[in-house]
C-alpha cells in the first residue's frame, strides 16, 4: 500500500491531475455562511475547500459555474455572471495557491509554480439564455468548457433525466459551430444519449464528459453507455489516450466489452481533424437566436 502511495505521489508530482468538476461556488452560495476568504481551512460542511485540494494534489480544476434549471432566461445569465465572478474573486484572494488558467500553457505554469491552475467550466446550455453572444462573452470571461443540458432540456439539447426531445436541435449544431471557432470544450456529461451522439458527430474538435459513469457498470441515465463511448473514443482518441491505458486493467478485469473497444482506441484516425468541410454546419446558420 506505501508502494502504491509513493508512486501515486511521484507521479502527481510529474503530471497535473485536473479535476473536471467542482460546484464549490454554488456550495458557498448557498451555504450562506461562508466566503472567499474562509476557503483556506478545512470547511467540514463543504465537500472541498483548498487545504483538501492541496492534500489531493490536484494539479488542476475545473471550477464550475454552475446555476440550476430553475434559473431562466436572463436571470440564468446573471447568476451565471455572479459564479464567474466567485470563482475569479476566489483565484484573486489566493494568489499562492490558485492561477487563473484559460490554456494549456497557464496550466503547465500554474503546475511548474505548485499552485492550482483553475480553470472554469459553465455547466447547463440553459445559461447562455439562447444566444451566442452570451456564449462568447462568457469565453472572454474565462469559461472553457460548457456543460449542454444539466438535468433538464434546454430549448436545443436534450437531457440525460428529462423527457426525449430528439437529441440535439438546430441551435445546438450552431451553439458547438461557435464553440468550436472559440476553443470551448463540449461537456457531455448530463446529456442525453441522442445528444452525445449528435454532438460527438458535429464537433471538430474533441468533446468531454467532465462528471459521468459508465453506464455498463451501474445502469443509470446519467452514465455514459458503450456506444457513446465507443463513438467518442472514435473521434477523440487523442484526448482519451492516457485515460484508456490507465483504465484497460481495471476494464480488462471488470467489464472485458468495455476493454475490447478500449484497446483499440490508439488506431482510431483523428477524425475531427480530417473532416472535410462539407460536413460541418454551414457558417450562414452561425447567428444567435436573438440576434436582430
Ligand atoms: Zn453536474
């Protein structure tokens, strides 16, 4: 067990291990006790706080901006604005221990520097209020990734617990159009599996399943089936490589289907960089919803 522990140490001493999700601004918003400020000590009501994430060694985080369903239209947005906001506030407090990082770049420095790179992550399509322009300056703000649905369907993606809406509609190609062009990330967690599939298909650039299960190991919606795994790994093999060979074992031993097309992953053609244009969305359907 010291033996495993010892090389699990040196080796989060060589590679930064990024967290994908973390909803520490929404538990201190509405824990309404705690601030910025109180984040440096152990915090037993919150399920994070930096001394944890320090004793972790987490290398990197994916601060979620999240705001629940419930929050429509433009009061969406605003909350949203007010997460971002936290999280920025929080990297600014703790400049020995958080760096704000919006590229891979920033990430290797905050590494190379002991601190934290933080990366932020806007979870549910829900608070982009149906517009583009929203998406984009949510961008410039830092957010790097965009959950499409949390565990309801917005008006253009279906969600993983909601009623079937038919996957992915046309808003959606243009909102992961425009993700693309950004470098924001396609977060396919909570989404349908309709959804995946469609956003695997239309993305150019590799999507991400920042908080999910597999599904062939607990049977839930939430999780990830074989299928979309399969058609992620097909497309994106480049993102999964360390993943896979990390998890063959496990999956060998535990699930031998899963390992299977596992194990085939670092054949796979890197299709989204070879797909020919014909069959991207057409930039002409690239306008907001609400653009006038
Ligand atoms: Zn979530």
């Amino acid at each position: 067990m010291e033996s495993a522990l010892a090389a699990a140490d040196e080796l989060l001493r060589k590679v930064p291990l990024i967290d994908g999700h973390n909803d520490l601004a929404w538990a201190v918003r509405i824990n309404g006790h705690l601030g910025v400020a109180d984040l440096d000590r152990l915090q037993p009501s919150l399920q994070t706080d930096l001394v944890r994430l320090h004793s972790g060694r987490v290398g990197g985080q994916f601060w979620s901006v999240y705001v629940p369903c419930r929050f429509k239209g433009s009061d969406a947005i605003a909350a949203t604005i007010e997460q971002i906001e936290f999280v920025h506030r929080m990297i600014e407090h703790y400049p020995n221990r958080l760096s704000l990082a919006t590229g891979a770049k920033q990430v290797e420095d905050a590494f190379a520097a002991g601190r934290v790179a933080s990366l932020l992550g806007a979870e549910g399509g829900h608070c982009i209020g149906e517009s583009l322009e929203i998406l984009r300056a949510f961008y410039r703000l830092g957010v790097r990734y965009l959950t499409l649905t949390h565990n309801e369907n917005t008006s253009w993606a279906e969600s993983a617990t909601d009623v079937a809406i038919g996957g992915l509609r046309p808003f959606g190609y243009e909102v992961i159009s425009e993700m693309n062009l950004l470098g924001m990330l396609v977060d396919l967690a909570h989404t349908s599996r309709s959804t995946a599939l469609a956003s695997i298909r239309a993305s150019r650039a590799p999507a991400v399943i920042t908080h999910s299960s597999c599904r062939s190991l607990v049977d839930h919606p939430r999780n990830v089936d074989d299928e979309t795994l399969r058609a992620r790994l097909a497309a994106n093999f480049e993102t999964l490589e360390h993943f896979a060979r990390g998890w063959q074992a496990y999956a060998a031993e535990r699930h031998p289907a899963m390992a299977r097309f596992i194990t085939t992953a670092p054949n796979a053609r890197p299709s989204w960089r070879a797909r020919p244009p014909s069959a991207r969305p057409s930039r002409a359907r690239r306008t907001s919803a609400r653009r006038p």
